[in-house]
C-alpha cells in the first residue's frame, strides 16, 4: 500500500490514543481496495486521486470534529480572524512538535519498509484493533449490569436527577426530556420590595457579563485566589452556564428568570416574564446596556438590544475611551474600568432612581492581543485575566467610595477551554463540555457596613448545582427584602432553598450531560458517547 500505510498507522495510534472512532469494516474494504491490482494506467491514476478524497473523508467522518456543515456556516466568521489569529490556531491543531514527529516517522518508514513488509502488519492490526476494542466494551458492559444490579439491591437511585444533578434514572434521551419538561415549567417571580426604598437605601444592580471564564481556566493560570472573589457575599461554586458560546450565554442570561431551553428555542421569542430586565423595569430600575466592544461579531448587540425585553433600550456608546488591546478581528477593545467609570459618573451626574446595568466584556476572548506585546492570546491570557478582575475591583471601589449602593454580580458567558479537551483543541468550544459551562459566579452588596467587632468577612458559598434561575430568584429574594434597609435579613436567608439545576451544556448540534461518574456527550450524528 504504499504511503497508504502511514494512514492506517496513523488511525490506530489516533484509536489507542482516544483520538478517533475508526468505523473498522470500512478502513478494513478501503485497505483491500487499495491493495487491487488495476491494470489500465488511466484507471490506476485515476483511483488514486479518488482514494485521496476517500481517505481524507473517511477520516473527517471517524475524527471527534464538527460536521460538513457546522464548518460551513463558521466559514463568515473564520474569514474574519486576523491573519495572526489563523497562523495561532493552526499552531494549536498541529504544534511543531508534531510535524518534527510526523517527519521522523516518514524517515523510519522509508528505511525500514526496505526489509519488512509493513502492510502486513498494518492488515493484522486492522483486524485484530476492533476484536480487542470487542473484548473490552463486552467486559465493561458486564462489569457495569453487574454493578446496576448490586445498586439494585442496595436501594436504587435518587428519586430527583434534576435536583441532584446526577440523576441515572433510564436512558441519556429519557433524562434530557426529562430535564427538557421540568426545565419548561420553573420560573422566578419577582415581588415588590416589602418595605418602601428610601434614598439613603436605594441601590443599583451591576450584570457584569465576562467572556471566556471558567474554574478550570481559573485553575489553569492558577487564579482562583484572586483578591476579587474574597469580597464576594455569595459565590456559586457548581454553576452552570450552560452555553458554551456569547450569543447564547447573553439569550440565557437575559431570559434569567425562566428555566433552562434547549439551544434550538433561544432564538424564538419569549414570553416576556423569561425577561429578567423586564421583570426589574417594572419594579422601578432603569434598565441600560453597554459593552467594551463594537458587538457587531455575530450580532451581538442586537442580540443584547432584544433580549434586555424592554422597548427602546439601546446600548450605551463606549467611544471616546483609550484602545487596550485588540480583538481576534482586530476591532478596538476599551479597558472595563474605562468604560464602567465613565458611565458611574454619568449615572452619578444623572441622578434619578435605581438603575439596572447590562455589561459585556470580550478582554478574555480566544484571540485578543495586547498592542506592543508579542504573546499569543493563550500566553497572554494570565495578564488580560489580571486586567479585567483589576478593573472590577476597581469598581467596586468606586461605587462605595461614592456613598451609593449596589448590587454586582459577576457572571462569566463561557469558559475560555484553556486547557482543551481530548477531543477539541484549546479555545475551542464546539463541544460543551463541563470544563467550559461550570463557572465561577459570584454576587456582592455594595454599601454594606463591615462585620460588627471586625469579623473577617466569609463568602456565602453555594455549592449545589445551580445556574442561571438561582441566580435570579436569589436577586429576587434580595429586591423583595432589602439587603440595606435596617433590620434586613441575615444574608444567608437570602440564598436559602435556592432552585437547582443538573449542568447540560448545549450548542446548535451537542449536548452534554452530567453523570453521576462523569458526563456524556449528545453528538451531532444522534449518539451517546462517554466524555473523557
């Protein structure tokens, strides 16, 4: 076979790595195709320039990637990546260190292939790869009916998979419908606050949305102690974002006050209690938005402009302000607290009643680079990281150096997949995987007095698995009791009894659910395969 030899070998050292899902009896016909005689000289060429495309097409097909046309309608957005963006990303598919190995192979073939007849061995390895992968899916299958079994015996499972957010009950697809028709049903109603707000009392509410942040990115760059998080009064420790790219996290965010949709009903209209910015309207905020970018990339603010839920809000302009870095597109990025001051002080200066901000930051988007600097976005991440938190605890100090209160919550959109997956480069988010939706949320009241006697102050942390309706109705809890009126509630009363959520990521064709020993992975081709 030739070179053809290489790919096979290829395949099965991608198989034994958990790289790719060879489909066996067609490598196995395609190797014996390969191998045919064929005696007319057009016919011969001619096969070997459609083995070319077979072969790359089989191996499409095989390989952990998204479909045909998934690749298709990213094509719009690819083309907009900046040349040095590209020449990034194909360093991360093929790094140096594998097309030195790659070449030291190809030399080795070349020799030894002088005295041993490699296609041999690559025919008995076709053959023998899927009986040995045989023997092992039989043996884990036995081994998991005997386990069932002895769980059987022992009590069986939880009534509640969705509350747990591991629940086992029946098949992938009868737990995702399951979760589909509870999900449906679950809102957070918001109710007027019980005692009058009063000027000294009346605060504002800060959404500051962050592209990009997951706790494994925090574990990453080795960030989860930054000094931000400790003055956090509560801190969502299993939250799932459940999307795992900006248009869909913003729809999600937005739409707080109902529970979880699938992908594919996020870009339908909703009724207009999903709307948390609509539900604060009526309660006396003002609502605004504004980003740190020209959200102009896949529309994303018309998406914000909609989804707000209340006619006439535009977003906010941020010209004007200092370029600090640039996008994968190479559009202009202004530094978060740039932008966030100079709207404080416009609010200041505007006076009025409580106002209710939606903000965007891109500063940690896959892709951005710092003017002057000469890291990619990966070796450049741990800085802009330092940034953007900087920035917001910069804010937090304005805010309560100005007298007013408020109430921040800090919500990433999606992980920046730092770390990358088996079956996904690093900064790529096709597959949702937990690394990517489980984020670290967290909520603080500005304008507090300090603990009495000097108490060191300790985050409420909410460690069951939650996403985006605890984190609304645990805002609603806060404007029906006002956290700074006198005699307010402990804050941990707050957070009590808050609506759980078993974490399923989903994009436009994969959804991920989260197992009791791990998560599975709903593929575009309508199969179930364990997530490594």
């Amino acid at each position: 076979m030739g070179l053809w030899n290489l790919y096979f070998a290829a395949k099965l050292y991608l198989f034994a790595v958990g790289k790719l899902q060879p489909v066996w009896w067609m490598n196995i016909a395609f190797a014996l195709a390969l191998l045919a005689p064929i005696r007319q000289r057009w016919l011969r060429v001619g096969w070997r320039v459609l083995s070319v495309f077979a072969g790359i097409a089989l191996l499409y097909h095989e390989a952990n990637v998204p479909t045909i046309g998934r690749v298709i309608q990213q094509l719009p957005a690819l083309a907009s990546f900046t040349p040095r963006y590209m020449l990034e990303l194909m360093g991360r598919v093929i790094p140096m260190s594998t097309v030195y190995t790659v070449a030291l192979v190809v030399v080795a073939y070349f020799v030894i292939s002088r005295w041993v007849r490699i296609t041999t061995f690559v025919m008995i390895a076709l053959v023998v790869a899927p009986l040995w992968q045989g023997i092992g899916t039989l043996a884990a299958n036995a081994g998991s009916v005997a386990a069932n079994n002895a769980g059987q015996g022992g009590g069986g499972n939880s009534a509640d998979g969705n509350a747990t957010g591991n629940g086992t009950g029946g098949s992938f697809d009868a737990q995702l419908a399951a979760f589909r028709s509870s999900e449906a049903g679950r809102t957070v109603t918001f109710e007027p606050p019980k005692t009058p707000t009063t000027p000294d009392t009346q605060y504002d509410i800060i959404v500051i949305h962050v592209c990009s942040l997951s706790w494994d990115d925090l574990d990453v760059v080795n960030a989860r102690n930054n000094p931000l998080f400790s003055r956090f009064d509560y801190v969502f420790t299993n939250f799932s974002g459940a999307a795992s790219y900006s248009g869909p996290a913003a729809i999600r965010v937005l739409r707080a006050t109902c529970g979880q949709e699938a992908h594919r009903d996020l870009y339908s209209p909703a009724p207009q209690q999903c709307h948390l910015f609509a539900d604060l309207a009526q309660l006396g905020f003002t609502p605004q938005a504004l980003l740190n970018h020209n959200g102009q990339f896949d529309d994303f603010r018309g998406i914000v402009e909609r989804e707000i839920g209340v006619p006439g809000v535009k977003l906010l302009p941020n010209d004007g302000l200092p370029v600090t870095m640039r996008e994968f597109d190479n559009s202009p990025l202004v530094g978060d607290y740039a932008v966030l001051s100079r709207w404080y002080q416009q609010r200041l200066a505007a006076g009025g009643g409580p106002v209710a901000l939606y903000y965007n930051t891109v500063t940690l988007h896959d892709g951005n680079r710092i003017p002057g600097n000469n890291m990619n976005s990966l070796q450049s991440y741990p800085i802009r990281l330092q940034m953007l938190l900087g920035d917001i605890d910069k804010l937090i100090d304005l805010v309560q150096n100005s007298g007013r209160k408020a109430v921040l919550i800090f919500v990433p959109e999606h992980g920046a997949a730092l770390r990358g997956d088996p079956n996904q480069i690093a900064g790529m988010r096709e597959i949702p995987t937990p690394r990517i939706v489980h984020l670290p949320v967290g909520v603080t009241l500005i304008g507090l007095p300090k603990p009495a006697g000097g108490a060191p102050h300790t985050p409420i942390t909410i460690d069951t698995p939650t996403s985006y309706l605890a984190l609304a109705q645990l805002l609603a809890n806060l404007v029906a009791n006002n956290p700074f009126a006198p005699n307010a509630p402990p804050l941990a009363q707050y957070a009590q009894s808050l609506p759980q959520t078993r974490l399923v990521g989903e994009n436009e064709s994969t959804v991920t659910l989260t197992t009791a020993n791990g998560y599975e992975i709903h593929t575009a081709d309508g199969v179930w395969v364990e997530g490594k």
